[in-house]
C-alpha cells in the first residue's frame, strides 16, 4: 500500500540553529520599532508561523488583521533569508536526513510531503538552503492556517491531488519533533513518528503515545523499514 510520509521541518529535518527566532525578533523590532528584549521568550517548538506572529502582536498590546500578520511576516521572511545565507550561518541538517530522504524516494511506495508550521514560503527558504526541498511534493503549511491542527486534512488532500493516488489514514505518517506534531497528527486520526532530535526528549514524546518514537534518523536502513513496512 502507498505510504504518504508528512514532514515537520524545525528540530526533525533541520536545526537552523536559532535563525528562525532571531529573524522574528528582528522583524518585531522592524515592524513595531521595540527594542528585541521587550519580547518574552517565544514559544516556537512546534508553533505555525502566523500564530507566532500574533503571539507578537499580543506581547506588544497591538491588534492584528489578517493583513498585518501578513506584513509581518513578510517582513520575517525578508530577515530569514538574509541570515540563512550569511556567511556565519551554522545551521545544518541533521543526522541521517539526506540518506533517509534519498533512500525514501527511491521506494515507489513511499509519497513525501510537508506538514509545517512553516508558511510555504519559509519552508522553501529553509529546505532550499539545505539542499533537500526537492525531495517533497506539496503539504500542508502555516500560511493555510494558524492552528496546526486544521493542517493535516490540508496537507492529505494536496497530496493526493498532486499524486493521483488516495491515501488509507492507516497508512499516513506524520513526522515531527514535537508534542504539536503529535497532537496534529491525532487530530484527523493519522499515526504519528516522533523523533526526539528537536527540545524533547524520547521519554517526553513517548509519554504522548504516538505511533512510534526514536532517537533520531541515524539508521536509515531501520528507519525505511519502519516508515514503509512496520
């Protein structure tokens, strides 16, 4: 049977190493003309893009529109590419995901897709600056909702449009380093991988009871097995 494979991106495919955070708190102090530390700590494990931004707003006691969530992010977006391609970027992929990638679309059973708190346009910065955007076909982004938990049915009805091929929720695998990831894949009854290379640990994550849980991607022949034939 088709496996369709739903990728988180931040803490399961990359680690930016803070590029992200800093790019919104350089668009806060942009936007809002506010100094970086008037802003608490953001909570951005597992968070969509737009509901970071109103997370902003509100820390800033200014009402948002749609379309001012949208300057605002325009203007992320503008400061996330810069840093990413700074010479002292230090961000990387981690262990195990290009082989794992490669070694995926190599199996004829197996469709990748996307399933991100990113907004589309953030996710093709950040895949794109690591080399691995080609490997997916489409998904579901932040920029189609803020609660990541309306992303999944987005995500699986793009997939299929693009690949002609209709997907047994049985054979849906959401993958992602996150209790959100989680909580995201239960909420339109899809199994969950978490894997324990982003802030949680796999005793954190497991206590979730996703479908499966694992340190990381390093054993890629395990990991194949798993995603494909478990």
């Amino acid at each position: 049977m088709p496996r369709l494979l739903l990728f988180d991106i931040d803490g399961t495919l990359i680690d930016s190493n803070g590029a992200g955070g800093a790019a919104i708190l350089d668009a806060a102090e942009e936007h809002f003309g506010i100094q970086r530390d008037a802003l608490p700590p953001l909570q951005l494990a597992g968070a969509t893009d737009p509901a970071i931004a109103m997370d902003v707003f509100q820390h800033v006691n200014r009402q948002h529109s749609p379309e001012e969530v949208t300057a605002f992010l325009d203007r992320y977006l503008a400061h996330l590419q810069r840093r990413l391609q700074a010479t002292d970027f230090s961000g990387y992929t981690l262990p195990g995901v290009v082989t794992l990638l490669e070694a995926l679309r190599a199996e004829s059973s197996a469709h990748l897709g996307l399933l991100t708190g990113n907004v589309r346009r953030g996710a093709v910065i950040k895949l794109s600056r690591h080399g691995i955007y080609e490997h997916f076909i489409d998904g579901g982004f932040g920029s189609d909702h803020h609660d990541r938990n309306q992303l999944g049915p987005v995500a699986l009805q793009r997939m299929q449009d693009a690949t002609g091929t209709r997907f047994d929720l049985a054979d849906v695998i959401v993958i992602g380093d996150t209790p959100k990831d989680i909580r995201c894949a239960e909420a339109f009854g899809a199994k969950c991988l978490a894997v324990a290379t982003g802030q949680y640990s796999s005793a954190e994550l497991g206590a979730l009871n996703p479908w499966r849980c694992v340190d990381s991607f390093a054993d890629v022949s395990a990991m194949v097995d798993l995603l494909l034939r478990d």
